[in-house]
C-alpha cells in the first residue's frame, strides 16, 4: 500500500500486488489479478515479448482490467526500446508509442508509471457500510499467529475481534488482527471497501459470522 501525492496535489493511496510472471504462476498470477483494477505489463527491455506474456495480457483482459504496457530494463546495454514497442503493437495490440520506459534499478520513468496509475486505473468500488466480503488472493500459516490471509476488502470492512465465515466451506474465524504492506507490515484498526492488506485469524475455529 503505497501513499502517494500526485501532480494534481491529491493524495492517492495505490495497492500493488507482485506477481510472478512465469506460466508455471497462471493461477496465483489469476487470484492476484482478480482483486485488481488495473496491471501493469512488464515487458524486459532486452528479451522483447515473451510467451507468458500474452498469457497475462489474456488473464488481465478476461477480468477487463486497464492494462498498462511498461518496458522495463531500459538501462541495460542490450536493450531495444524500439523494437519491443514494435512487439507490443504487432504482437500484443496495445499502443507501443505509449508504452512507459523505466528502470527500475536506477529509478528511471517511476514518477510518469505512478502518474499514468492514477489518470488510467479506475478506483475501487465498494461500500464499506455493506456486509463484508473480501477476496483472498493468497494466504500461510504462521506457528505463532494461526492462519493469515491476504485480502483485497471488496465490500463491508473487516477488523479485530470480527466473527468471518468462509463461503467456501462454511468454516468461521475470529479475526486477531488486520494490517496493510508497506515497507513494513503496519498494524490497522481495519481493513475497508478498496484496501488489500492481511488478516490474521484465531487457529480455533468460533461460532457466528
């Protein structure tokens, strides 16, 4: 969850999930995909347009996402800007002359990337006042705290000492407690309509939802 202050003098506050980008990853790239608005297509300034790819174009289109072509890498000394924007007008069908330029190791073209975040990907939508519900997009266990799931909060609000039921299969927690990602995870007193952030839950299973 990254605060930030744009041209317009707003402040934003951008959710990124990180995904792998090999095919071997469709299904965790599918769940991080499904509590998004928009993605950003990386596309390695060296290597072109790969096949996974246009893997992830197909899975970011089929939930009508804004998607966002970034060429990366662009201070490497083998990269070909020009050829890979001619990659993603032939091959992908996305305007290659707005295709962003950045490098992510020295920090090139991060503020325009940021920029084009805020004008193009729509922002959430939800009603914090609803009941809740909230898409897991990935969860673990941890010895100490008990299950932890990583939530992107699509209606309602979720907060310490809430009773949750899995639709799934019926199953009800209680929540121990919520936080965002930042640099370090950072505690919250809730997790509204819109944010992503985790969830961690009692290991015993309760009554109620």
């Amino acid at each position: 969850s990254l605060p930030y202050t744009a041209a317009d003098g707003r402040e934003y506050l951008l959710n990124l999930v990180d995904t792998p980008g090999h095919v071997d990853f469709t299904y965790e790239v599918s769940r991080a995909i499904s509590a998004c608005e928009g993605a950003v297509l990386l596309i390695d300034a060296t290597q072109g347009v790969e096949a996974q790819t246009l893997a992830n174009l197909y899975l970011a289109m089929e939930h009508d996402l804004t998607v966002i072509p970034v060429i990366n890498k662009i201070d490497l000394p083998a990269a070909d800007i020009a050829a890979v924007r001619h990659q993603i007008d032939h091959d992908l069908g996305l305007d290659g002359d707005g295709a962003l330029e950045v490098s992510a190791k020295l920090g090139l073209g991060i503020e325009e990337l940021l920029e084009a975040l805020v004008a193009r990907v729509p922002a959430p939508r939800g009603d914090p006042g609803e009941p809740l519900q909230a898409l897991i997009f990935d969860s673990h266990y941890d010895s100490y705290r008990g299950v932890i799931i990583h939530v992107r909060v699509m209606a309602g609000s979720v907060a310490p000492g809430q009773r949750i039921r899995f639709v799934s299969n019926g199953a009800a927690y209680e929540v121990g407690e919520v936080g965002i990602f930042q640099l370090a995870l950072r505690r919250t007193h809730r997790l509204a309509a819109g944010e992503v952030g985790d969830v961690f839950l009692t290991a015993a299973r309760c009554q109620g939802h």
